[in-house]
C-alpha cells in the first residue's frame, strides 16, 4: 500500500499531495461568512487529478507552490523514504 499512497501524488499535475492547511482552508472559507451566498456544490481539492485521465492526460503544473498555514504541519509518515 505504501508504493501505491505515494504513487497518487503522480496523477496530479503538481506532482504532490495536498496539504492539511491546503484543505483545511477550503473548509474554512465554507465556514465563513464569505460563503453565506453559497449553496449547494461540490468544491474538488485534489489539485487538478480528477481533470486528467490517461487518455487525456494533464501537463505538468508550473505553480505548485505549498501552502502551508500551520506552523506545527508534520507530514505523515507514509510519505517519508524508507
């Protein structure tokens, strides 16, 4: 399972995994006031994959710069070499 989780991060364009503050802040913004107007939807934060297939395949994403709002993030264990 391990070569297959840290295999996922190749069917997205940046070529990475989400990060928590990455999908915590899309929760956030929810949450606020700001979304008071929104109403049913389907917010994707998977960073461009489910755009792509092999038949259609994504190029690689040029601004894949972290976002990373908490200062205490510990990336999990499963992404760390062996």
């Amino acid at each position: 399972m391990k070569a297959w989780i840290r295999g996922l991060a190749d069917a997205v364009p940046g070529k990475r995994i989400g990060t928590e503050s990455e999908v915590s802040a899309a929760i956030c913004f929810l949450l606020s006031p700001g979304a008071a107007f929104i109403s049913g939807d389907t917010l994707r934060i998977d960073g461009g994959a489910s755009q792509g297939s092999r038949v259609w395949p994504l190029p690689k994403a040029k601004n894949v710069e972290v976002f990373n709002g908490f200062h205490r993030a510990v990336k999990p264990k499963i992404f760390s070499q062996d």
